[in-house]
C-alpha cells in the first residue's frame, strides 16, 4: 500500500525468541532457526520496495540489564546482526536497532552491544521506542550515544511524547499506560537535529502496552486512550 501511494513503509519487527523477558509482550519465535526464517520471508516481502525498519524493541536494552538470561545472549547479538545483514542486502531498506529511551539508562551502557548487534551495518538506532520522554530529552541521548557510535543517525518515537514521561506512581511501571499523556510531534523527517532522520509514530497511539491501569493485553486497541492521547495533544 504503502509503496502503490509513493510513500515509504515503517515497519517494527518484533519476534526475537525470549521477547520481552517473560513480560506483557512475551513470546516471539520459537527458537533461532524460526527466526532466522521469519526475518528471510520478511526480507522477501519488502523486496526493492522503499521500508525503514525499527528493528526488535528492548532487544538490545534487555541484553545490558540483565533481563535477558545469560545462556540465551549470544544467540540474541548473532540473530540480530544476522537480521541487520539480510534487511541491509535490499536495496531500499533502512534499518534501526533499538538503543532504549533517557530514562532507561547510559549511552555508554549500551554502545558496545550495539556494535556487537550490528549497528555499524545498520542506518543507525532508534530512541524512546513506545515511551514518553519528550523529544528534547531524546534528541540529547541520541546525540550522546551517536558520538560512541561513530556518528550514527538515529530516529525518534514521538508517538505519545507530547507531556513527556510520567513522574507519579510506580516507577516500574511508569512506562506502561500512564494517564495524562499526549500525542508528540507528527511524523517527519524535518527534524531539531542533524543527526536525527525522522520523527516517527513507531508505537501506535492507543495501542495497550499490557494488562496495567485498567489496559487490555498489549498490541490490543484501547479507544479510551487513544482518544485521551489525541484530546490532549497541544
């Protein structure tokens, strides 16, 4: 569709084995080999067709804090620059490895299992994926992480960025269906910095982040608050 209207597909692949550590979003592909298949049907979908890639949220972030167990990390790094290699072989696809959000950590927490993901093969890495920090403070970390990546561009989720982060409750849990937020910048490539090539809506707004403050299971529509979101967007 994307390609019959002139227009560039985003697409978040999102089936590493051992997703989401057991979390909300748990599953993904029953072992390496099932990914690796399903990375090679992606690839042949996309074809010569323009797609930037956003590829496996918290994968790398959840090899850094210790989430992800020890026996199953090695494995994660060579599916994941294996996936880098295969979606950079087409001709018109940009690819993003997910480097977490201001909030999450350091840059130099994560830089090294960055590279070690393929990032240097990669177009860059993609910040505040299905969070709320403000684009401000993700354009800061980016520009952080991008010095100890060798200039890397990256791309920001301003999908529901619009008040920022939420300060109340549970800190563990802030991140999952907190009130009172707002959608943030439209999608664009016109952005505050250089280095940054897009802002994009990667988490669809109104899309559940898991069964917290009254949500549906994640990935599900939750119209209540999309609707918030949207209301109190400025």
């Amino acid at each position: 569709a994307a390609d019959r209207a002139g227009r560039t597909a985003l697409l978040v692949l999102y089936d590493i084995p051992h997703r989401d550590c057991g979390r909300y979003s748990r599953g993904g592909a029953a072992d390496g080999d099932a990914y690796r298949a399903w990375i090679a049907a992606v690839a042949r979908g996309i074809g010569d067709r323009a797609a930037t890639v956003v590829l496996e949220p918290d994968a790398v972030p959840h090899l850094v804090d210790g989430c992800t167990p020890p026996e199953f990390q090695e494995e994660r790094y060579d599916l994941l620059a294996g996936a880098v290699a295969t979606l950079k072989s087409l001709g018109r696809t940009e690819v993003y490895l997910d480097a977490g959000n201001p909030g999450w950590g350091r840059p130099g927490q994560i830089h090294e299992p960055l590279r070690r993901a393929g990032v240097e093969q990669a177009d860059g890495f993609a910040v505040n994926v299905a969070n709320f920090y403000s684009t401000r403070q993700s354009l800061a970390y980016g520009r952080q992480l991008s010095a100890l990546t060798g200039g890397k561009h990256f791309v920001v989720d301003t999908s529901r960025n619009g008040n920022g982060p939420a300060t109340d409750g549970d800190p563990g849990e802030r991140w999952c269906n907190p009130p009172g937020r707002a959608l943030g910048e439209p999608p664009t490539t016109r952005t505050a910095d250089p280095l940054a090539d897009a802002y994009l809506w990667v988490k669809r707004p109104g899309e559940s982040d898991g069964t917290c403050k009254g949500g549906p299971k994640a990935g599900d529509w939750w119209e209540e608050y999309a609707l918030a979101l949207a209301g109190a967007a400025r």
